[in-house]
C-alpha cells in the first residue's frame, strides 16, 4: 500500500509565519511524512538554500516527520540540489514546473522543438544524477496542449525524456487536462513513483474542496498503480481550513484503503 504524504505547498501561508507549529500541526493531523517544495531555486544563493535545509530538517525532526520526496527547481549545478536533499534525507526530487529550469516556461508543453529540449535537459540530468538523489516531473494542467501533429505535449515529453527520469503525476490536473489518470499512470510504468491526490472542479483557479465532492474518481484514478510508493495530498487553493481539508482528504485516503500514514 503506498504511504501518505503532505505536500508543505498546502500550508504555505502558515509556514512562513510559524514553521514549528505548522509543521507540529501536520504531525498532529497524522501525517508521518511531507513533501517540502522551493528547493533548487535558481533566485537564491546556495548558502541561502543550504541554511532553509538545516533550518527545516531541525523543525521536521521536532515535529517527528520526515521527507517523501522534494519539491526542485533545476540548478545549474545539479550538485548543489543533492546536497541540499541530503540534508532533508530526500532521495527524489521533482522538478514541478518548466520555469524553474532556466530558459523554459509554461508554454514550453505547447511547442514541439521546445517539448525536446525540455525532455533532453531533464532527461540529461536525470541520467547524470548521483546515486544519492533522482529526479523526476510533476505535472499541471498545460502540459496536456495539443501539438501541431495532434499529439500532446505531455506524451511527447515523456516519450523523449528517458528511463531515468522519474514521474510524479498529479492526478487533479490531469483531469482539469482532459486526461484519464489511470492511461497515464499505465502509459508511465514503473517511472511513476508518486501522485498528488486532490478533488475539485478540476479547473485552474479554483478552489479545491474534499475528495469525493468534485470532479476526480480517486479510486478510477488509482486503477492498477498498485506500484505507486507515495500518495502526496495537496491543496493548491481552497476557501476552507486548509488544515481541516487535509485532515479530511487524508482520512478519506486511508479509510478507503488507498492509502497508509506509515509503514
């Protein structure tokens, strides 16, 4: 059965304000495991980077959790992403949007030549990476832009990406895309490691609601991915508590047997 996490995007707002707490508030919900985001950026020196990974690993080890996978924009020097990985005790990395590999963008999944040069430059890190940390592709919604060829970006990519690079779907956007979870999962294999679960009315903006109450089948979605390790929930926006709507999603997972708090 694949673990729980909690991607920290969801409590953003409270983190910034008080990490402890949060974070001790996450472990009280139930969570054993978190998936932090805004590593690898590009805007911030390595020295700046290094010090959020002491900082956050120091509040994790209080609060009793520790780290699925991260959340990464793609360094110049991929180096300097394993080292602050290794601080978190992370061993995957997802990059979890084009602009955070410098020279590309949202637009990127909407143009061929660009689609291949994305693939090339993830897919090259990927196959150069240390033992120590893999990487990885987490999805929106964009990545579904039909081609020229009638194909879609999101196939296009991965049919050039390379066996090393790592998938990360996240199951709401697919849906907002028009795409069927369970083919893609299917489509991905055994490069599919983790999924983002979520429910809402599955459009860009709006605000998510709990599992069951909108637009995605969780339990359709998770259709043969027995092979799948981590279940990720996540709030991208929402007009309820997000801590609350974690709660509630978390359990939904778990009492439908999809999903464990630990091993």
């Amino acid at each position: 059965m694949a673990l729980l996490s909690v991607q920290l995007y969801s409590v953003r707002e409270q983190l910034a304000t008080d990490q402890q707490a949060t974070l001790a508030r996450l472990a009280e919900i139930g969570f054993r495991y978190v998936e932090p985001f805004g590593l690898g950026s590009p805007d911030k020196p390595l020295s700046d980077r290094l010090a959020a990974a002491r900082a956050l690993r120091s509040d994790l080890d209080a609060a009793g959790l520790a780290v699925s996978a991260v959340h990464a924009g793609l360094p110049g020097d991929v180096t300097e992403l394993v080292e602050e990985c290794a601080i978190l005790g992370a061993d995957v990395a997802f990059v979890p949007h084009p602009r955070l590999v410098p020279g590309f963008g949202e637009e990127t999944f909407a143009d061929p030549a660009q689609v291949d040069a994305f693939a090339e430059t993830l897919g090259s890190a990927a196959e150069s990476a240390t033992a120590e940390l893999r990487l990885g592709y987490h999805n929106h919604w964009f990545e579904w832009a039909e081609l020229p060829d009638g194909t879609t970006g999101y196939d296009r990519f991965w049919s050039r990406a390379g066996d090393d690079l790592l998938a990360e779907l996240d199951v709401y956007w697919a849906v907002a895309a028009g795409a069927d979870p369970a083919s893609v999962l299917a489509s991905l294999g055994s490069r599919a490691v983790a999924v983002h679960l979520k429910d809402g009315p599955a459009l860009p903006g709006a605000p998510q609601t709990p599992i069951g109450t909108g637009k995605v089948d969780i339990a359709e979605a998770l259709r043969g991915a027995s092979g799948i390790r981590w279940h990720v929930a996540e709030i991208d926006t929402t007009e309820l508590d997000p801590f609350e709507l974690l709660a509630t999603n978390a359990n939904a997972l778990v009492d439908a047997g999809h999903s464990s708090w630990s091993r």
